[in-house]
C-alpha cells in the first residue's frame, strides 16, 4: 500500500511495490496522504514513485469486474483523484520508476512534472488495444497536457514508450538513470516550494478548466 515519507520540503509518496492498481483502499489511502501534505503547514512539494516495477497499471479491473453494480463509482472516485492531483495546491512530479499504463500513466499526466527512468519501463495508453474508450475526462486531462501530434500517437495506437521516446514526444519532462530518478524529481520541485496554494491551486484549475470540469461532471 502507499506510504508518504517527508525531507522537507519534499513528501515523497511511495505508491506501493506491486502493480499499484488503483483499488478503493489503494485510492483511500492516497487520499488520506495528499490530505497530510495539503494540511502541512510549511512550503512543501510532492515527488511520487513506485518501489517495484512498476510506477502504476491503473485500474483495478479484477475488483471492478467482480464489482459491476459500482462501476460509475468507482470510475467517478479515479476521475476525482486526477482531478485532485491535476490540481493540488503544491508543486508535483511523478518519478516513473517503471510500467505506467492505462490510469496509470493518467495520474502521471495528472502531475506538473514527468521524470522517467531511462533504461525500464513503458509509459502506455492501452485502450485501443484493450477496447475501453477513454472518458471525457481522462481525455480531456492527457489532451490538456500533450501537443494534438502527441496525443493522436499515444492516445489512438496503444503504442508503449520507453523513456527516450516518451520524453521526446512531450508525455514526460526528462529522463534519468535509477539512481539518479527520485534525486532528479527533487530537484525539479524543490525551489517551487512556498508557493501559496489557494493562488497555485486556482491557476492551475483555470488553466486545465476542460479536463477539471468533464473529470468531475456528476
């Protein structure tokens, strides 16, 4: 399960050392540690990971297959999370330690900053392959932060990235050697800590108001 650890000025949450899907007790408990970094009193930044394989496979579809009655739910509790993180007043970056499909790769999306391991792991869009359309959120999100050119190809081909070809395409900022990443994720965050996060906060939710809006439509 996630666990959040804190070098001030940076929370570092550890997403988990499986294939961190996206469970109900998994969001629960990473809505619980966003709520201890928010509350913080002091400038703060937030750098997420994965400690295994995989930064994230996304969806839980095991549990959501054998839960269908809770579907709209629990899809509308995913929307709320990357609407969360897309919009959370302090500075984010995902650390991709590894695989990020799927909703995975959204919640990376989700994030201000994208460091990428550079020699494992894919950074993937499955759904045309696994037929499930994305939402007019979740599209909305990866549109509000890709070129058209770079969402045709990541959204529409099911293509998986490595973290050269991710970062040339625009889906991360940079790419690092293990065990450079998290130092490099850091680094990227650190000096934006302070900012006044109402301010930040309200920027960021008018600058991304499309996918804000469709990923929280009732």
């Amino acid at each position: 399960m996630p666990t959040l650890r804190h070098d001030a000025p940076v929370f570092l949450l550890d997403l988990g050392d499986d294939e961190n899907r996206f469970s109900p007790s998994w969001l629960e408990t990473v809505h619980s540690q966003l709520d201890t970094v928010v509350a913080y009193p002091d400038p703060a930044v937030l750098v997420t990971v994965g400690s295994g394989k995989f930064y994230s496979n996304g969806l839980d579809l095991d549990w959501l297959t054998s839960n269908p009655a809770q579907a709209a739910q629990y899809v509308a509790d995913v929307h709320e999370l990357l609407a969360r993180v897309l919009t959370l007043g302090v500075h984010t970056v995902a650390a991709i330690n590894g695989h990020a499909f799927g909703a995975g790769a959204m919640l990376a999306m989700a994030h201000d900053f994208r460091v990428m391991r550079a020699d494992r792991g894919y950074f993937c869009f499955p759904e045309a392959d696994i037929n499930i359309p994305f939402t007019p959120g979740m599209a909305a999100l990866i549109q509000g932060k890709l070129t058209p050119a770079a969402a045709i190809a990541s959204m529409t081909t099911g293509r998986r990235f490595g973290g050269t070809d991710a970062r040339d395409l625009g889906l991360v900022d940079a790419v690092a050697e293990k065990p450079a990443l998290l130092e490099y994720a850091a680094d990227l965050v650190r000096p934006l800590a302070g900012k006044d996060r109402g301010t930040l906060s309200a920027i960021k939710t008018t600058m991304f108001t499309p996918a804000v809006t469709a990923l929280r439509a009732k």
